[in-house]
C-alpha cells in the first residue's frame, strides 16, 4: 500500500507513535502535504530534550526552525544524561527569539554565566511566557547581574508561575525584584536576606502572589511585620532555625492563609505554641501540615513517658475537633533524636532510623501505610546490633528514591512493601567492610527489579574490593561510581565487561589517568554520556587560562560528534555527550 493514500486523520493517528525526531528527518520536506500535516502533528508541541540522545538532538535541531512557531513549552537541560546540550542549542544558532508562541520555559542544571546571559537577553521579548523555571542552576553573579536577572523576569507581562532553584555565588541570599509584577501567582524560591524588610519588599511587589515556598536558610531576623499582604493563601516554608516570637512575626504577615505546611529541621514549637500562633494570627487557616526535630532531654528519661508529655499538648480540641490532626512522634533510640509531625506526612522524603519508637496522638488504624502516601524518597539506616522490642506500623508503598545505608537488618524489608516501584538507589556504607555486604547487596538487587539508576556513596575499596556490577539488573540506565575509588586502567577494563550486559548509558566514575577515559569510550558501545574526574588532571578552575590540557588531549582521540565540556559541579569534571 502507498503511504500516501492513507487519510490525512489516519497518517496523524500513526505520527503518535512515532518520536518527533525521526518524524521531522523521514517526512520534512517530502511534499506540501505532509508538511502542512507535521505542522499540525507539532500544534502546541510540548519540545522538551530532558533525556534526549545526541543523535535526536541533533536531528530536532536541524528541522527546528519548521516547527519553533508551533512550540509553546521548551525544556532545555545540562544534566547528567544531556551534558553540554543548552551550549550545543546556541551553537545552532537559536535563541528564544525563535519561539514566538512560546508559554512556559524550562532550565535545568545550567551553570555557565555566559549562556545564561545569551537567554535573558531574549527572555523580554518572550511577552506570552507564563510559566518559569530554573532548577539545580547556579551562576557566578555579582549583585548586580543577579538584581538584573530578577528584575526582567518580574518584569515579564504574562509571567503567573515562577520556579527558581538557583544559587548566585559568592552571595548568600537570592536577590528580591525591584521592580513589580502584577502577575505572578506561584512562586518557589530557594533562600532571600532573612529580613523583615526583604519580605515585605518581595510582596510589595508581588502584589498577587497567592501560593509561596520558600527556605531560609539562615536565621530570621526578630523584626516587626513592616508590611501586611492579603493575597497569599498557601504557603510552604522551611526555617533551619526560629525562635517563637519570630514566628509569630512572620506569619503575622500573611493573615488570610488558608493552607500552611512548615518544616523545622533543627527546631522544635510545642502544640501549646503553635496553638496560641494560629489561633492569634492565622485565624482563616483551614489546613496546618508541619515537620520538627527534638532531642530527648536526658538518656536517663523515659522514652515513652517525655514523648507522650510532648503529645499531649497536641491532645487539645482545637487540634483533635477542630483541625482533626494526629501528630506522631518516631523517636530513635540510640541517637535519641526525634522527628514530630502530622500525619498523613506531607513531605516527599523521609529518614528511617532504625530502631525507633512511635507514638501517635491516636490509636493506628490498619491503613497507616496510606499515611505515607506522599514519601517519594527514603533513607534508610538500620542496625544489624541493635533488635528493639518496640516497633513500628510505618510502611512506605511509593518509593520511588531509596537511599539505603548497610549493613540492614531483616526489619527494613518490613517498611518497604513495594519495591518494583524504585527507580533509583543509592548505597552507602556506615562502618568497614563486613562479609555480609555482598549478600545483601545481591539480596537488594534481586529485589528491585526495575532500578534504573544506582549510585555508590561513601565508600572504599578497603569496604569492598569490587562490586557486584554484573548483579545489577538489566533496567540498569545509569550508574554512579563516583567518590568510591581512582580506578586503574586493569579495573576499567574489568568494570566495563561487567557492563556489556545491561543497559548502562550514563556512567560517573573516577579514574587514575587519562588513557582509562578512552578504555571506557572504546568499549561501552551503548554509552550516552560519561562523567568522569581524572586523578592525574592539572586543571585548575581558579585559574584565568582558557587552556585546558586534558580536553585538549582527548579531543585529539574522541570523534568530532562529540560534545565535552568540564563543570564544577562536583568540582573538575569531565563531561561527554556520546550519543
């Protein structure tokens, strides 16, 4: 049957399950017709290139230019599996410029000040962008450069939501616009001058800004409320540390809040407190989510008994009838660290010490595992010493993340019922080498089956001379062997035949000398991109030079294709995008 006979609706129908890359390099330009149907396939085309292998990179960037006015959302990153790629989308030739209808602009991961500047340049021009974000980002700007950077997106005319996850070094604090927005609605930001002052400048103009999040990093100031704002009903925020009556002044700030969830990593406020807080100042509040550590106040306290004191105050009407809120308490016994919070948890991560003892404000019920619904990351530490004759009702089905510190004992697999949902692993190690290691790393790998990404922290080859490499699964798609060990040139070649089997393309290692970099490039046929800190590498990122010997070097052995670049982060490492 002729392609070509097929109903316009019908070759639409089978373009869905085709990627966009080979569409553009098998049909661009076959005729009018088929054009004018990729142009309707490409209709608001989401054009996102997280993940995206060189080859189709290259292929999307060459027809680019057919489709940019149908692109309404881009996603540009330099992370691990696209290493260099926003560098490479500017050596086209585009810019935002292109991208007339662009709505939403996504950056992850980016760290240079030159490519960053090359798109803000074109970032005002963009008047229909009304979602933004910068994630993992960090740049070298002074106050300046930085207050300007600030300034042009608050000056953006349709901008609504507004994601910065960015670090201007060598300054501490993110920069607050002085310019307004009467736009902007959501608003996450990673740390800003913990002032009074500096908030009230960051409502003043935001004036519409509805939901925030924010971390401070640092402590808040004990200063009075300067301003008031009324349009902020949600708020997410997390304070390294806070006095009471400084508490009390900030939210005094926002008194129309309707839902609150707060994250004290190194504070404890009792019930009694944060009674009289909500009820003083918080009046319109509907739903309160928090997160706090304490410590035991003596070894020589009974666990239960301090632990029930602290509940109580969480035991009053306004907390059981009017906000129908359980508080649990999981206490550890050996650090005697505490952790208070509501259930059902309302954060994404969450650390397992083992043993622990739990106390809630009321009796579990048999769905406690749905509580945990929300942790997406765990770290687990247990002890293979210690047996308790307290225990724990906390489950975790939506693991996603597991970082996972051995030895561990039979109780963790107690915790964790649903372990093909793990996509990524970490592994540390808490004390030396133990015969037991390997077992239970091949026990963990048999059991989650559909890991895709693993990463080796914290460890020596004196904890374990080799890996079990060739126990992981074949769903393999990165590995992290970075700060474990200088590999020689022997234990290259031995690393990569344990990886001809699975389905490793991105891989982190470091690496005696440079010769082991072209070892791993010559024999991982399927590898995507490679990171790599050599041990034997001169450079120095302090320095003005331009020159940089080693990639010189290797760009005298590796194909023209291929894209390397060095980044900071962690510091002296190679980057190369293969495929």
């Amino acid at each position: 049957m002729n392609l070509e006979s097929l109903a316009n609706e019908l070759l639409l129908d089978l373009f869905q399950y085709v990627s966009s890359a080979n569409l553009l390099d098998t049909f661009y330009n076959l005729n009018n017709r088929f054009n004018s149907l990729l142009l309707r396939h490409f209709q608001n085309y989401d054009l996102d290139f997280q993940s995206i292998s060189k080859d189709d990179f290259n292929t999307m960037c060459r027809h680019l230019s057919f489709i940019s006015n149908q692109v309404t959302s881009l996603h540009l990153s330099d992370r691990h599996d696209t290493p260099g790629q926003i560098d490479q989308f500017c050596s086209f030739g585009f810019t935002l410029h292109q991208f007339i209808y662009l709505q939403s602009l996504s950056i992850y991961h980016l760290h240079s000040e030159d490519i960053m500047n090359t798109l803000l340049l074109s970032l005002p021009y963009r008047s229909l962008i009304s979602d933004i974000t910068f994630k993992e980002c960090s740049f070298s700007y002074d106050e300046t450069n930085s207050q300007t950077f600030v300034n042009i997106l608050w000056s953006l005319p349709k901008l609504i939501n507004c994601h910065l996850d960015i670090q201007f070094k060598p300054q501490t604090h993110f920069p607050v616009s002085t310019v307004l927005s009467s736009t902007i609605e959501s608003l996450f930001i990673t740390d800003i001058n913990p002032q009074n002052s500096q908030l009230s400048l960051l409502f003043k103009n935001t004036p519409y800004l509805r939901n925030l999040s924010i971390d401070f990093h640092l402590n808040f100031s004990n200063e009075p409320p300067i301003l008031i704002t009324t349009s902020i009903i949600t708020l997410n925020v997390s304070f390294f540390m806070i006095e009471d009556q400084v508490l009390a002044n900030f939210f005094q700030m926002m008194p129309n809040l309707l839902r609150l969830k707060v994250d004290l990593p190194d504070t404890y406020i009792d019930g009694q407190t944060w009674e009289r807080i909500i009820e003083k100042y918080l009046p319109q509040l509907k739903i309160f989510q928090f997160r706090m550590n304490d410590e035991l106040d003596d070894d020589d306290t009974d666990e239960k008994e301090e632990i029930n004191e602290r509940l109580k105050l969480f035991q009053s009407p306004f907390w059981l009838d009017k906000y129908q809120l359980v508080v649990r308490c999981d206490c550890n016994l050996l650090s005697h660290n505490m952790i208070i919070y509501s259930l059902p948890y309302a954060f994404d991560n969450f650390y397992f010490q083992y043993p622990i003892l739990s106390i809630s404000t009321q009796s579990v019920d048999e769905n406690v595992s749905s509580s945990y619904n929300q942790v997406h990351r765990l770290t687990c530490k247990t002890n293979l010493s210690n047996e308790s004759s307290f225990s724990s009702m906390i489950q975790f089905t939506q693991i996603r993340e597991l970082c996972i510190h051995l030895p561990i004992n039979n109780y963790f697999w107690n915790i964790i019922s649903r372990l093909e949902r793990i996509k990524i692993l970490d592994i540390l190690i808490s004390n030396e080498y133990n015969e037991n290691y390997e077992i239970q790393l091949k026990v963990l790998f048999d059991k989650i089956s559909n890991v895709s990404i693993v990463r080796f922290r914290n460890w020596s080859s004196r904890s374990l001379p080799i890996l079990p490499i060739q126990q992981i699964s074949l769903s393999l798609s990165q590995l992290d062997l970075m700060w474990y060990k200088w590999y020689n040139l022997e234990e290259c070649t031995l690393l990569t035949q344990m990886l001809i089997n699975t389905s490793c393309k991105i891989l982190s290692i470091d690496v005696q000398n440079r010769k082991c970099i072209l070892k791993i490039i010559n024999t991982m046929n399927n590898l995507q991109s490679l990171h790599v800190r050599c041990h034997a590498d001169i450079f120095n990122h302090n320095t003005i030079s331009t020159k940089d010997e080693l990639i010189e070097w290797l760009q005298q052995y590796i194909p023209i294709s291929y894209t390397i670049t060095r980044d900071n982060y962690p510091i002296n490492c190679i980057r190369l995008w293969i495929s």
